[in-house]
C-alpha cells in the first residue's frame, strides 16, 4: 500500500521543505499493464546548502553510484576537484610503501602486481591529491551509515524513510548544537588531533635548519619542514591541513604556538 502513496510523500517533502528535490522513478514498460518501483532519490536543501557552503568536497560510497540528479544537485560539474572514497583501500605513506609491498608480496605470487594495476592514486596515501585535506583510505564511514540505518532499511518503505529522515535530522541538530559549544574556531575533531601531534612531536628533534627548511628526525626517519609553505615530507600536514609532530616540533624550535 505504501508504495502506492510514494508521489504524496514525495509531494509533501518538497512543500515542507522549501528548495528540496525528491523524485519517484517507476517503469511501466517492463511488465505492461503495471508501474514498478524503481528508485526514490531526495536531496534535502538544508543539506545541499551545507555541504556546497561549508564541507570539503568529499563523498562517498557504499553499494551505490553517482549519477543523475545527484550530480546537478550538488553542482559536481566534471568532477574536478571531488574527492571519491569507495572500497578501494589501504596503504601507507611512501617512505612505507616499499617495505609494506615487500611484506605483502611474501604471501603469495603475484599479489603485488594485482594490486599495482590500480591507480595509486586512489588506495595510497603517498600518492593522494592535496586540494580536499583528506587522508582517509577506508570507507568506513559510509558503512558505519550504512549500519546506522539498518532497523528501518527492513521496514515498509515510507516507514524506513521517515525513520531515516528523523535520524538524519536528530543528527543534524545535535551537530549544530555541539559547534556551538566550541570556544575556539578550530573544530573539535581537528583539536584533538593537533594535541595527539604536539604529544608525538616530543619523540622529534630538530637536526638542522635554514631560512625557510627544516630537518626533523623521528627515530630512523628524517623529514623536511617548511614552515612557510606549511609543508612536510611526511604528507600528513599537507593531507589534513593540521600540522603534524615534525612541523609542531619545529615551531616549538622557534618558541612559537602552533
């Protein structure tokens, strides 16, 4: 019966949610004389304003694809400058890679190269792009969503929607409500992982400096700061955007705050 009603809740959605678009796709051709379900797509306006105002340009995916709407919606264009996370996964940074490659081609002929065939790019972290200050190489987020809406995906499908709606609404509020608790333009998240870098940076010491490079040893690895450019060889300032333990060690060198 629910389905029956789809374009009415569909209707509704957009009248009390003003700039909102949800659509009812159905196929009449594929059995004649009935109108099967095929998707129901919604793009929340409150939403969409805020990933297009305030989020980096990240998505992504889990048993799904980009197309269609969707695209226009969050005015995507071609693509440049997203930043895509699927189950393509996971590696570490370059001055690991060799030694993790070496250790995984031990357990078995021709692991290496069929891992080889994919784009860099795409599953390590030494090869990731710098514009999105992303450094995640899992897709566990969008399985922990996938998970957090598991009781209503069993339900009917107006009931799983609205019970996914509220969820994400709840959600919604209770962030709006936890960034106004911050005292500090820095984000909560990006708080404590600047404190977990000044704790590591006491494992770093400064071996020698210039006018604009740094070298910062850390145990058998050497890598070089600039402070300037806010650069560091580890990749992990320019992936996340916050400093990392060499580059807070070296502020610290300079009697500075990071």
């Amino acid at each position: 019966m629910e389905f029956a009603r789809l374009c009415d809740y569909a209707d509704n959605i957009e009248q009390t949610n003003p700039g909102s678009i949800c659509l009812v796709k159905t196929d009449r051709n594929l059995e004649p004389g009935k109108n099967l379900f095929k998707y129901f797509y919604v793009c929340f306006d409150a939403l969409k304003k805020g990933w297009l105002e305030g989020c980096r340009k990240i998505i992504g995916f889990d048993g799904c694809f980009l197309k269609g709407a969707c695209k226009v919606d969050l005015e995507l264009g071609d693509g440049a400058g997203l930043t895509i996370m699927s189950d393509m996964q996971k590696a570490s940074f370059e001055v690991k890679l060799k030694e993790e490659l070496a250790a995984l081609g031990k357990l078995g002929k021709g692991i290496c190269e069929s891992l080889l065939k994919y784009n860099k790019e795409y599953w390590c972290r030494a090869f990731f792009l710098e514009h999105s200050k992303c450094d995640i190489v899992e897709n566990n987020m969008c399985e922990t969503f996938n998970s957090w809406i598991l009781a209503p995906r069993h339900k009917s499908i107006i009931t799983m929607l609205e019970d996914i709606r509220h969820k994400v609404v709840r959600r919604h509020v209770d962030m709006i409500q936890f960034a106004e608790t911050w005292i500090t333009d820095i984000s909560h998240m990006a708080r404590v992982i600047l404190e977990e870098n000044k704790e590591l940076s006491r494992k770093c010491k400064v071996l020698s400096f210039g006018t604009d490079r740094f070298e910062v040893d850390e145990y058998e690895y050497r890598y070089i700061v600039n402070l300037r450019k806010r650069t560091c060889t580890c990749r992990s300032w320019q992936l996340r955007g916050i400093p990392c333990a060499h580059a807070i060690c070296e502020i610290y060198h300079q009697e500075e705050e990071p």
